[in-house]
C-alpha cells in the first residue's frame, strides 16, 4: 500500500479536510537493549511507512478512528481508557491520556492510519504510530511542540499499556534523516548523524515471522535485571549513577556479590556499548568488514548473554556466517523474533538472501519474509 491509495480511501472516511503525516518504521545497526540502561544506540529511520489523516471531529470530545490495514473502526472519548480494549485502540486511548496530562488540550479527531510496515517484525510500527500520530495532533492543533517531547509521550503510553520500552524506536522515528543513521546516547540525549553510503553493500532484512509471547514479559524482566544490579551499585558507590559509570574491569570486582545471571545480563550491555562505539568508527571509517565483524559479535551476546535471540532467529545468523558475501547479522529490537538486520555484498544479496531463506524454509517451515530496506526521513507532513 502507498500513500496515494491510502489517501484516496481515507480521505473520504475523515469528511473534512485532513492534514496528512508519515511516520517510517526504524532499523537498529547496533546497540540493543542498550537505551534502557543509558547506553548507545545507532538507529535509522526507513522505507516502510505508517500514514496518517487527521480532522476534527465537532466538539463531541470523541474521537473516530479507522484502522485501514484492519479495516477496523473504534469511537472514544478523550481521557477513557479501556484496558481490555483492542491493542491499537488502547494505545490511542493511552495515547491521547498523556497528551491531556501533559496539559495540552483535550482533542476531538477523526483519524485514519494505515501502512506497510509489517507488524511483529521489530521494525517499531508502534512507535511509527505513537509519535506519527502526536505529531499530527499538534499540527491540527496549531500546538508548537518539541520532537523530544514526542518521544516522551509515546514512551509514556507504551508504558502505561505494559511494555518498559526505552527511548530507542520513538527517537529514531523522529529524527531519522535520508541516508544517515543516528548514534544516539541515551544518558544525555545527544547524537550524531553518521552518513550510511554503501556503494557496493546493502542492508537487508530477513523476517523470521515469528514474534514469541514471551517478548514483553521477557523484555520487562531483562530491565529489572539490569535496575536491580544498578540499584546494587548505587549503594556500593554513590559516583555510579548509571552502568555508563562502571567499566568491565570495574564491574569484575563486584561479581562475587552479584547473582550470576544479572552479572551476565549488566555485562552485555558493558559490552553492547563498546560495540556500538566501535562500530561508529568503522562506519566512519568505511572498515566495512570490523563493521560487520561487530554485527555478529552483537549476535553472539543477545543470544548467550543477554538471552533475548530464539532458535529462529540463531537459525537465520547461522545461515549467514555460510555465506561469504555476508559481512555481518544478527538480531535487531527486543528480540524474540522479528528480524535479522544483515550486510551484505550489493551484487551477490539478491541471491544470498534467497539462498538464506530456503534453508531457513527447510528448516523450520516457515515462510520468511526480505526487506532491501533504505534510509529515509524521520516523521513529517505530507501533502
Ligand atoms: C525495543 C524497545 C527499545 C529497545 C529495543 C532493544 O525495540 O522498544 O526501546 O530497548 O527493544 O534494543
């Protein structure tokens, strides 16, 4: 679906003259479970994108809502909250309750949004939504609002409708910029846009098509994990304010006191980070080849460490480590399914990728899905 078909069908559903926004769904070149625990990211907005149109709806203060990749509709009040609702309408609820806390004034819309960014694939479609959709918002409303304030506010509804997440996806859907992915710290908000040039490689992404139940409790329990080993640390030394504070060799003095599985999880992250650092000066430095080397070594901690791969996941990187045109994969999001993000070699990609997805279809018997994904703008109007 494209933009033009989903404004000819929407337009009509929304009576009035509509103000027309997309949000692209992000990829994660390294870094992951990272942001919770104040360390680097390294996202970019892409190709796969959520549309919306947005209208008042009279001074009701309900707000009419069609769901076209669902062909789904919902009313509701602002300021209601149903926590048996549908995903997609709580969140919304969730949604338009924090803006309303926030102080903003309580909106009446009518608002349809739709798009191709596959779902459970890791690709964040829910912060496409969150923050393609307070954006809108502010724009009906004349409302001047920061993009960082965005990205607090879809996080807060995440979290009010059950996932901890971090500050990752929100952000790299808002500042994505064309070409460029962004290395984000998540202690002090500050990034930098590193060009993604590949003349001769190609960002690939191979869906496993599953998307494990356990993610959200998992993902939940890694946090408490990583907060109570922090809380730990506080009281050891009240200099550590975050796990940027502690090195390797400083955390190794502690492991004695720390349950060993905590002390393996806080260590990933250590170590995630200094990925991520390392693989922005190969970026830079076009050393494609330790890029990609970082890639797999990230694998290699989410999976044993950080245990947050499955075996569909491991199957997919296995697949790859085969093949010499690939430079690097591994999993990328929380985890749990979804896709694996792989570089590989332009001229030979279109046949790996296959190659990779037949044993994979032989393997487990499901039907895999490749995305040739390119870097795109963060939200923004549309006409
Ligand atoms: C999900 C969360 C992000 C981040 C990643 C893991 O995508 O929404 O905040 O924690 O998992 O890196």
């Amino acid at each position: 679906m494209n933009q033009n078909q989903f404004q000819s069908l929407a337009g009509p559903k929304l009576i009035h003259e509509a103000i027309w926004i997309q949000a692209p769904g992000r990829i994660n070149l390294i870094g992951e479970h990272t942001d919770y625990n104040h360390g680097f990211v390294f996202p970019a907005s892409i190709d796969k994108k959520m549309y919306f149109g947005i209208t008042h709806n009279g001074e009701s203060g309900e707000n009419w809502i069609w769901a076209y990749n669902l062909d789904k509709e919902a009313t509701f009040k602002s300021g209601d909250y149903n926590p048996e609702g549908s995903g997609w309408e709580k969140y919304l609820q969730a949604l338009i309750q924090i803006w309303i806390e926030k102080g903003y004034p309580s909106p009446s819309v009518r608002l349809a949004f739709g798009g191709d960014i596959p779902l459970g694939a890791g690709l964040s479609s829910s912060a496409a939504m969150g923050t393609g959709f307070i954006y809108g918002l502010s724009k009906l409303m004349g409302i001047e609002i920061d993009r960082w304030d965005i990205v607090k506010i879809a996080q807060a509804a995440e979290h009010k409708i059950g996932a901890n997440v971090g500050i990752m996806d929100q952000f790299a859907v808002l500042f994505g910029k064309e070409s460029h992915a962004m290395k984000l710290d998540c202690r002090d908000h500050t990034f930098d846009y590193f060009p993604v040039n590949l003349p001769n490689h190609q960002l690939v992404l191979i869906n496993t098509k599953v998307s494990h139940s356990l993610a959200e409790s998992a993902y939940n329990d890694r946090r408490a994990a990583t907060e109570r080993v922090l809380a730990f640390l506080k009281d050891q030394n009240p200099k550590i304010e975050t796990l940027r504070d502690i090195s390797l060799d400083g955390l190794q003095a502690y492991r004695d006191q720390i349950n060993p599985l905590d002390f393996m999880r806080v260590e990933n992250v250590l170590e995630e980070n200094s990925r991520v650092q390392q693989a922005a000066e190969a970026l830079a430095s076009n050393d494609l080849k330790s890029f990609g080397s970082l890639l797999y070594q990230s694998h290699e901690g989410l999976s044993k460490k950080y245990e947050v791969s499955c075996e569909e996941l491991d199957i997919l990187v296995d697949l790859a480590k085969k093949e010499e045109a690939v430079l690097g994969s591994r999993m990328m999001g929380g985890g749990f399914g979804g896709c694996t993000i792989n570089l590989i070699e332009k001229n030979a990609a279109e046949e790996v990728a296959k190659r990779i997805m037949d044993s994979y279809k032989d393997i487990t018997h499901l039907e895999p899905e490749v995305y040739f994904v390119s870097i795109e703008d963060g939200v923004k109007e549309i006409s």
